[in-house]
C-alpha cells in the first residue's frame, strides 16, 4: 500500500459533482454525490468517491478516498507500456502507447486521471456506455493490470530493448 504523505500529490481534479436526490413524505432531500482523482504527476494515482449534504463536503470525503486508494503506474518515457483494454460495468476504454509529442488523446474523465498520474503521450478510445463513473472504473482497472516492462522481458526470455522492436 502506498503512503499518500510521502508523496508530493498534486492539486486534485473533480470530475462530476451529481445532485442526488432521495424523495420521503416530507419532501425531497438532495445530497451530492463526487467524483474525484488525486495523483503525483509521477506515475501514482487514485479515484475516489464521496457523498455529502455538501458539495465542499463531498469532495473532500472523495479527495480522502483517492488517496487510500492510491496506486503505481508503469511509465516509460510518458506514456504507458502496452496496450490494454479496461472493463468495468457497460463501459470499456482502451489505452494505448504514443510517441513523444502526442499528447494526451483522451474524453475528460479519462483525461484527469492520465493527467493526475503523469502520462503525457497516450491514445484512448472510450467503447460502450458513456457513464463517466463506469469510464474512470474502467480507466483505473486497465491502469492496474498494465505490467512493467522488465516482467514482460523476463517473461519472454528477452531484453528489455527487445520488448519495443
């Protein structure tokens, strides 16, 4: 488990605030409902959630989530590994690796979390349900099942420049 206080974590990006509301005989009762991810910029990040009566409230229960949910991406010249296609729920997003220059090409949730975690060349592609929630899910699930580059060449007998020719 990754301790958030010896990491320096960056400003944390919001991604949906709901209005959720619950309707009883006296009326309706709002709280809300927050989407957040907290990362270092250098390879560690974290999605959490939180429900409040406040918004303020909220984002900092979700901020506090994210940083116990905090964890390791593999990196390799700012962008990722491998190829890998996430799943969760109706929703799947697929990451790939990019070249120097490229950019992020990302939706928004999945832009915050490959911004939080300090990938800065990627291509993604959001396939089935749209729900930002199941989006940044799925985001994370493929993120954490992504392998370092030196268990894929020991894994194949090879070396490590073997592995990107």
């Amino acid at each position: 488990m990754i301790n958030p206080a010896e990491l320096e974590l960056r400003e944390e990006t919001v991604i949906q605030i709901r209005r959720v509301a619950k309707v009883t005989s006296r009326g309706k009762r709002f709280r809300f409902s927050a989407l957040v991810v907290v990362g270092d910029g250098k390879g560690h990040v974290g999605v959490g959630q939180g429900k409040a009566g406040e918004v303020l409230s909220s984002i900092n229960k979700a901020k506090e989530n994210a940083k116990q949910n905090l964890f390791r991406v593999p990196l390799v010249n700012g962008t990722i590994t491998h190829k890998i296609i996430g799943q969760y729920g109706a929703s799947k997003v697929m990451l790939k690796p990019a070249s120097t220059g490229t950019g992020i090409i990302a939706g928004s949730a999945v832009r915050a979390v490959m911004e939080q975690a300090g990938i800065s060349n990627i291509l993604t592609k959001r396939l089935g349900a749209s729900n930002s929630l199941n989006v940044v899910k799925a985001t994370v699930q493929a993120l954490q099942n992504l392998q370092d580059v030196v268990t894929i060449a020991s894994r194949r007998g090879i070396t490590i420049r073997q592995v990107y020719s």
